[in-house]
C-alpha cells in the first residue's frame, strides 16, 4: 500500500484540455516581523547620496498653498489655449 507521504500535493486543477504555461515556485513569507529579510520599505543608501525627497510631509498632510498654486495652473492653461473668436454658431 502507498502511504500519504508519497501521494504529493494537489497544487491546482485545471481542464482536461487546458495547459499550463507557466509556474514558478514563490518563497514561503515569514510571521517574524523582525526578520529583517523583506524590508516594508525600500532601503535607501546611507552615504549620504540619496536622491532629494519630496516637498510632501511624512504624515501625508500637504505642504505648500494649493490655491495659489491651482491659480498658477489655470492661469498657463489659458495662456496655452488658442483664441477663441466667436461665429455665432451653437454646438447642436
């Protein structure tokens, strides 16, 4: 009699005339958040030559004055914009 230990494991089912095209065996992760072996966040180098940060705070709050700002967009957006000369005519 064959034991269980030799049966192996199901992985997936698929259709008689399905195929599979690819597979690829992915590492178990840990339950040790201290493991240090897949950092949450990415590393950055510590000699000092790391690319500067964003204006935006840590915490997400936004640094700086939208308003301001949403003005200067609008005001080179219409600048960007062609005249307009007015036909007479109505969109249907």
């Amino acid at each position: 009699q064959t034991g269980r230990a030799t049966l192996g494991v199901r992985l997936i089912r698929v259709d008689d005339d399905a195929k599979v095209a690819t597979m690829a065996k992915v590492e178990p992760e840990s339950d040790d958040p201290d493991d240090g072996s897949k950092p949450d966040q990415p590393t950055s180098p510590t000699d000092g030559s790391a690319a500067p940060t964003s204006q935006q705070p840590a915490d997400g709050s936004y640094a700086g004055d939208a308003d301001q700002q949403v003005s200067q967009l609008l005001d080179r957006a219409e600048a960007d914009q062609p005249e307009q000369h007015d036909t007479g005519d109505q969109p249907e």
